[in-house]
C-alpha cells in the first residue's frame, strides 16, 4: 500500500525507532504492523521488544546487534 505524503514525513525509514501508543485508535499488534511509523504504531510495549530482539538477532556467534532499535512509548 502506497504511502501517503504525510507518512512519508512520519515515517520512520531505517527502522530503528519503534513507536507504542496504546491510546492511539491506529495502533495495532498485528503481524503486518511494522511499527516504525507514527500514524500506526504498536499497541503493546510486548510486541515492540519482540521486534526489537527479531531486528537484532544475527545468525552465527558472538555476533548480536546491541543498541539497534530505539522504542518510544507514549502515555496512555
């Protein structure tokens, strides 16, 4: 789904910041949620640390990306 010009801006592109807002009537859990914008964040701080651990997991030893995803939680 193609974005819009408003998400473009709020997107976050890297992936690097997940955003949770539970008060947020767009926020979602779902599989296809990515979480790296603000107009659709997480709903739980629980799936953001799973997409966080997944984002820094690297196949082989001694080799985990530390430091990698930054979560926002806003109140709510």
């Amino acid at each position: 789904m193609p974005l819009n010009k408003l998400e473009n801006f709020i997107k976050n592109v890297d992936g690097r910041t997940l955003y949770v807002n539970p008060a947020d009537l767009n926020a979602t859990d779902s599989i296809a949620n990515e979480g790296t914008s603000l107009t659709e964040p997480f709903r739980t701080l629980q799936r953001a640390l799973i997409e966080s651990a997944r984002f820094s997991y690297v196949k082989g030893e001694n080799n985990d990306l530390i430091e990698k995803t930054t979560i926002i939680l806003y109140p709510g």
